[in-house]
C-alpha cells in the first residue's frame, strides 16, 4: 500500500498532427513508447478518434484500413496495433476513444438523469466525459502489472483545426492546464516539404499549423517534423524562432528503409531527454536500451533472400487493409532470414469472367499467382471476388504450393473442396448464397441478423486442438490448446465435416464445446492450413505468429534451387533437431562468429559439406537458428529448454 500511495500519478505525452494527414503519428507514438519503455518507465496508449462511429467495426477497409481486434474483443483503429507491436502490451476497447462512444455516453448520463436537469452542453459536459474518460483508461495496467502506467502516450487523429476535434483540443487544454507542465508534453508533429522547382525544405506550413494549435490553447513543447530528407540547421533554427521551441526539441522523422528505424531516430535525437525533463521523471528513468532493437531492424535491412508470396484478397487497392498481415509477414521473415516480396492479387482478377471483361488483368494475375512460392487468402467480408479466391485456394491444392487461408480464407478452403472434391457444385458459404442447399459455411446462430456493429465472435477465444501430432500442434509447440484472436460472423457447418475427413480435410481444431471448426490441414500436401481466428493480430517483432513462420520455413527462395518439397520430409520438427544437433556440435565461442564459420563447423559435425546437395536444407534451417543465437543469445537457453521439454513429452 505504501509503494502505491508513494507512487507519482501518470504523466502523459500527447501527440497532434498538422498541415496533412498520413504524417505517421500512430507510428511515432508508438516509436515514443519505444524508446520511454527502454528507459526503464512502463507506457500505456491512447488513441483518440473524431469520428461519429462508437468503434471501427462497420467501416470499410477502403476508408480506414483494416479493423484492428483487441482480446477483449473490441474493433479499433490499425494504430491500436501499432501500439502493442512496436511496446509490446495488450491494449483494451477503451484504449480507442471516439466522438461516437463519448457523446453515447453523455446521452446515457443524460437519460439517467445524472446532470441534475442541467442544459447538457459541449462544454463542460462533453468535455468533462473526454477527461474523465483519458484519466480513467491510462490508470488501466497494460502490461500484466499491478500498478498503473508512468507514462500515456495519447494520438490525436486527424489534424488540427478539423471541426470534429474541435471537443477534443479543448479537453485537451483543460487537462494540460490542470495537470501542470510537470505531468503533461505536447509533441507536435508537422511536415517539411520540398517543392520540386525550388528545391528548398518549407517551413511555412509548420508554422502555421503551431500558429493554429497555439490559438486553441496548446502550445508544443516539441516539434517532430516529416520530410524525406533530414533537415538541414537552417531549418531548424527557423522554426524554434517562428515556432518557440527549443532548437533541441526539434525533431526531423526522415524517410527510413523500414519503421523499426523511428525509434531509433527518436533515440539519436535524444527525444527521451526531453521528455523526461518536461515530464521530471530524471529519477525514474535511465539511459534508453534499444541494443536489440538496433539488432532486429538492421538485420531486416540487411535480408537478401527473396520470397515471393501471392496474398489473394478483396481490398488490395489500400495495402493498409491487411496491416496487420504484413506485419506478422516481416515478423516471421527476420526470423527465418528471408524478405517477403508480397505479390498483390485482386481476387476478382482470377475470376473468369474477368478474362473477358479484362484479359491483361486476369493473365497477369494468373501469371503473379503461379510464379509466387506460396499463396495467402486473409479474411474479408461480400461476395466480390469469392470464385477467384476459390480458384487459387484449388491452385495451392492440386500444385501441392504452401497454403495459408486466414478466417475467410480457411472457409474458401472448405468451398473449395466440396465442390472440386466432393461434388458438390452448388456447396457456398451462407454469405454469398442464402439459397444454396449446400450450405458449407453458415451464419453461427447466436449472432445478431440485424445489427452489424459489435456483434460477431469476437476477441481472444481458445482453440483446441483435437490431434496432438498434427501440423497446428507441431507449430504451436505441442500444446493442446491456442489462445487466438477473432472476428467472424460465419462458421464451418458440422453437418458437412465427416464428408471433408474423409476426403482428406482434416479438422484438427475445435473450440471449447467442440462443434465449432477452427483449424483445417489437408492430407498429403507439404503445407496447407486453413484457421478462423487472425494469428497476425498476436504477432509481435520479438514473437512472431508461428502460422506465418512455418510458412516461411516452408518456402525456400530460388536463390537456395530448391524446390517446395523442401518441406515435406521434415516438416516443424526440423528446426528442433538442427537446434540439437548444432547446441551439442557448436563450441560456445563460435555463437557470435561470423555465420561462414559456423556454417563449416557444423557442417563438419554432420559429416556433410556446404555444397552437399541432399542436405543442404539442412545447412538453411541452421543458418536460421544460427541467426537466432547470434542476435539473441540468451536464445540458446531456451532453445535448450524446449528440446527437453520434447525429449520428454
């Protein structure tokens, strides 16, 4: 009780953008996060939304990018899981404020009679709820503590001077004010552009964006300037003139080859000092350690080995649509040495019809999907586009090339068989026809028809695992259960599930009741795995989603010459037993040695050489542990710890 009653209130560091949308504000709070968690302080987020909608859940992908899903099951903006990738903590619904849930909530008050007859007004009453409803969330444990943050990182989206945000700016100010400088930085993000004919970095539109944020009552303690390349002196000191902020407190967030950089930048330009002086937080907090950080965005920089992978999808024309999938794809591609080279496919591009209505488009489709190593259908929702996913997901069957369908992706798989397997031609998923006899995939009878928002399954929800040699069990590592995220309205239809065993579509993951499907694998192919919940939303740099690292595993780039079948005769277990093999052969003094080194010491304890044909899949898997061990040593010990584990399961 001491400890607790001792311990400061949490501070909070909040982060606006001007001129433009798009700056990245949601990737530098996050980057913020970074480098204050590094030094020692614990950080929670908030992300502040405008928008009329309570939540993202009934909106487009096209208009927001995807929906991002949280274990309690709320639907959130994708900064959301900016936020718990890059800090690495477990966010919850009211981490993501909207205009929608705040006035819901003063209406309520309102119908209850809280207000005492009082006028309810914007100001103090919306304003008020906005306050209460910040200082209630930040004091939430995020990271499996006990006590609340130090420090909250707050995103406002959108860009000031929008009338929506108007509430907002002014709750903000009301906090600042009654907080204290002490307990309250305010970091302005703003962009330098360059115009092609003169060739200089302007700061005019940053200046009238402070000039605009200073008007409403808030004034920057820092300026975090975007532009492609870094600003020169000048431009810094002419913003702290026009600006009045400390030339060191001026920021410039520079293009990076990729966004585990920012925090680095963040770091280099002692962002944290800055920080914690404003904030006095000198005694709480140390020297940044971002050494690994470093580690893992350099080696991202520094992949040469190109793995081409189709993902088939409805919503290709905005990448932001499957964020979260192409992050677990980096994820998983630093830790098995191998670049995604990601080939986008509209599904409806594959379809026949297209091949009269657009042949260019349906050739070059066909073309990109038969010449990539792998082929990924994530989930959606409509009809657009369905047979052109069922086309490729009967591709990936009959070519025996690595397959990964992702929510709507599993259920392709289902359609998919019943129809070119079983026979059933008019098998469709109740979505897409109401009226098919055949209805494989059907609307899971405890969800709302008539709402949409806030009312499918979801949120982290447990998948058993029905078979414990199975390929899902293998890559989990060997556990009988899966503790996933969801977001889906529609289900596998038991009726139709003896059917699919028979015919080789084994549903080797259930949930709690067990007649709900979860989990397919197809029989006698290298690598073919269809689930309902979305692994990527758990992936994390450090933690990648074991569905999107065994695909990794399984496709080698033509840079190696070999074929897929790389996959078959090993499967999972292969990196445990090279794990064995090298931890008894290796000497502790070659773990960070160059890789040449290693690889000729190992491949002498195996009795093999580099240019051995048969076993040099062999030599690439190792190559991957090796990676491991030398940018994570402490790796090794655990790497020692699931092999006894398997040795005695």
């Amino acid at each position: 009780m001491a400890e607790e009653e001792d311990r400061p209130a949490t501070k909070y560091v909040l982060i606006t953008g001007g001129v433009v949308s798009g700056l990245g504000k949601g990737v530098t709070a996050s980057s913020v996060g970074v480098v204050l968690k590094a030094c020692g302080l614990r950080v929670t987020c908030i992300k502040i939304d405008p928008y009329l909608n309570t939540d993202a859940g009934t909106m487009s992908p096209f208009e927001h990018g995807e929906v991002f899903v949280l274990d309690d099951g709320g639907e959130v903006d994708l900064d959301l899981g900016n936020y718990e990738r890059f800090i690495d903590v477990t966010l919850t619904r009211d981490n993501n404020i909207t205009t929608g849930k705040i006035y819901q909530s003063v209406i309520e008050k309102e119908r209850k009679g809280d207000y005492l007859g009082k006028t309810v007004q914007v100001v103090p009453h919306v304003t008020d709820e906005i306050k209460q409803w910040i200082q209630s969330v930040s004091s939430v444990p995020v990271d499996g503590q006990s006590l609340p943050a130090d420090v909250c990182v707050i995103e406002l989206g959108g860009t000031v001077g929008d009338i929506e945000s108007m509430p907002f700016i002014e709750a903000l100010r009301q906090l600042s004010f009654s907080l204290g400088k002490e307990n309250f930085c305010l970091i302005h993000m703003s962009l330098v552009p360059v115009l092609g004919v003169v060739g200089e970095q302007k700061t005019k539109p940053t200046q009238h964006s402070v000039r605009e944020l200073r008007a409403l009552g808030l004034t920057p303690d820092i300026l975090a300037c975007r532009s492609a390349q870094p600003l020169i002196g000048s431009v810094k000191e002419k913003l702290s003139q026009f600006c009045h902020v400390p030339v060191e407190n001026i920021l410039n967030i520079h293009d990076v080859p990729n966004i585990w950089h920012v925090p680095l930048i963040l770091r280099n330009q002692k962002v944290h000092e800055a920080i914690i002086k404003q904030l006095n937080l000198a005694r709480s907090a140390g020297p940044p350690e971002l050494q690994d950080w470093t580690e893992m965005a350099e080696s991202y920089d520094n992949l040469k080995n190109s793995v081409k992978i189709a993902l088939v999808g409805k919503y290709t024309d905005l990448t932001d649509s499957y964020l979260s999938v192409v992050k677990a794809l980096l994820h998983a591609s630093v830790a098995c040495s191998s670049k995604p080279s990601i080939q986008w496919i509209a599904a409806s591009d594959l379809e026949d019809a297209t091949a009269t209505t657009a042949p260019d488009a349906h050739a070059k489709a066909w073309e990109i999907l038969k010449g990539s190593s792998c082929i990924l259908i994530p989930g959606g929702f409509g009809d657009r586009g369905i047979q052109g996913m069922i086309l490729a997901a009967k591709y990936a069957r009959e070519n025996k090339v690595p397959y990964l369908g992702i929510c709507l992706g599993m259920q392709i798989s289902v359609i998919e068989m019943s129809r070119n397997v079983l026979g059933l031609q008019d098998a469709d998923s109740e979505e897409f026809n109401k009226d098919t006899p055949n209805r494989v995939v059907m609307y899971m009878p405890e969800v709302s028809k008539t709402h949409m928002g806030n009312t499918m399954r979801l949120g982290c929800r447990r998948t058993l695992l029905r078979k414990p040699d199975c390929l899902a069990s293998k890559l989990y590592g060997s556990t009988s259960h899966v503790d996933e995220r969801h977001r889906h309205r529609y289900e596998v239809n038991p009726a139709f599930v003896p059917m699919l065993e028979n015919a080789g579509l084994h549903f080797v993951g259930c949930d709690e009741s067990g007649n709900r499907m979860e989990i397919v694998e197809l029989q006698d192919h290298p690598f073919y795995l269809g689930v309902q919940f979305h692994p990527e939303f758990k992936s994390r740099p450090r933690r990648p989603s074991p569905p999107f690292t065994v695909l990794h595993h399984g496709i080698i780039s033509p840079h190696f010459g070999l074929q897929v079948s790389f996959w078959r005769p090993l499967s999972i277990w292969e990196p445990f037993q090279i794990t064995q093999m090298a931890l008894s052969i290796l000497p502790s003094n070659l773990v960070d040695a160059p890789l040449g080194n290693v690889f000729s010491h190992f491949a002498q304890g195996v009795g093999v050489s580099l240019l051995g044909g048969e076993l040099r899949h062999l030599l690439i898997a190792a190559e991957r542990i090796f990676l491991c061990l030398r940018y994570v040593p402490e790796i090794k010990l655990r790497l020692r710890s699931i092999l006894v584990v398997l040795e005695t399961a």
